[in-house]
C-alpha cells in the first residue's frame, strides 16, 4: 500500500543532494525530499506529514510513525539543535496520535535565517530504500498538505 506522504509546510522542493549539509545531502538517516520555506515574516505552522504517532519530538524536529510502522522525519532548518528550542513552539507531545495536517511545531524561518541558520526542511522516509519513493520535482512549488512523496 503507497503511503501518502504531504508536505508540512509551504514553499519549494528542493532535492535531498543539494541540502548543504552531509548528513542529510549523504542520506545517512535516509532518502526524502527538501523544503525550502518562504523567508516572510511572521510564524509558519509546520504539520503533521502522515497520520500515526508522534514517536519522538523535539523542538526542532519530529518524527511520526504510521500505523504500517513507516516513519516521517521532519527537520526544521539545519543545525538548529544548537538553538536549544528557542524560537519554536511544540504543540504535540510524544505519543499523541496525529492526522495528517494536525499542527505540530509552530517556527519562524526568517527568524532562524536571521539567527544565521538554514531553514531548509529535509523530510526523510525513515528506513525507506530509496527505489519505494516517488519524489515531487525539485523547483516545484508546494502549500501545506499537497503531496510531497508517495512512498510504495
């Protein structure tokens, strides 16, 4: 069964080998995708990419896991553990069943380019090989909740 991966957040999908950072560039958590948000002001509601449970949570980061036991990473920004969660605010906590489009982690991206990190947002199919997901195009614009990656 082909799980439905959406996007968590607006802005343009940019591959994986181009985020500039080699962990995620190197896929050593796994395959996926990368969003690159808009820089407005303001704060951007990152959602809920699959339904399940939040596994594990961080102020930067999520993970959710799917009744199927497929996992969705999502990154806020890069190396933005070194802001000890300043600037974000967690809205679920670990455990709690989530939909699809449910309201996770609320940041600011201006804001954390401001702070001088990368705000690009890596969503990794955690486990996943690389041939099951069928990857939106990079340069492609996408809104909260359009289909990101279809993972077979």
């Amino acid at each position: 069964m082909t799980l439905e991966v959406l996007s968590p957040l607006s802005g343009t999908v940019i591959a994986l080998e181009d985020v500039p950072d080699p962990v995620f560039s190197g896929r050593l958590i796994g395959p996926g995708i990368a969003v690159d948000p808009p820089r407005a002001p303001g704060q951007v509601v990152t959602l809920a990419p699959i339904p399940g449970r939040v596994a594990k949570i961080h102020p930067h980061a999520f993970v959710i896991a799917a009744d199927d036991g497929r996992s969705v990473l999502v990154h806020l920004g890069l190396d933005t553990l070194g802001l000890e969660g300043r600037g974000f605010t967690v809205h679920r906590e670990e455990g709690a069943r989530v939909r699809a489009g449910d309201p996770i982690i609320t940041w600011s991206p201006a804001r954390i380019e401001g702070d001088g990190f990368n705000p690009v947002v890596p969503i990794i199919a955690l486990d996943a090989g690389e041939a099951d997901l069928a990857l939106t195009a990079p340069g492609t614009a996408v809104a909260p909740g359009n289909a990101l990656i279809a993972w077979s």
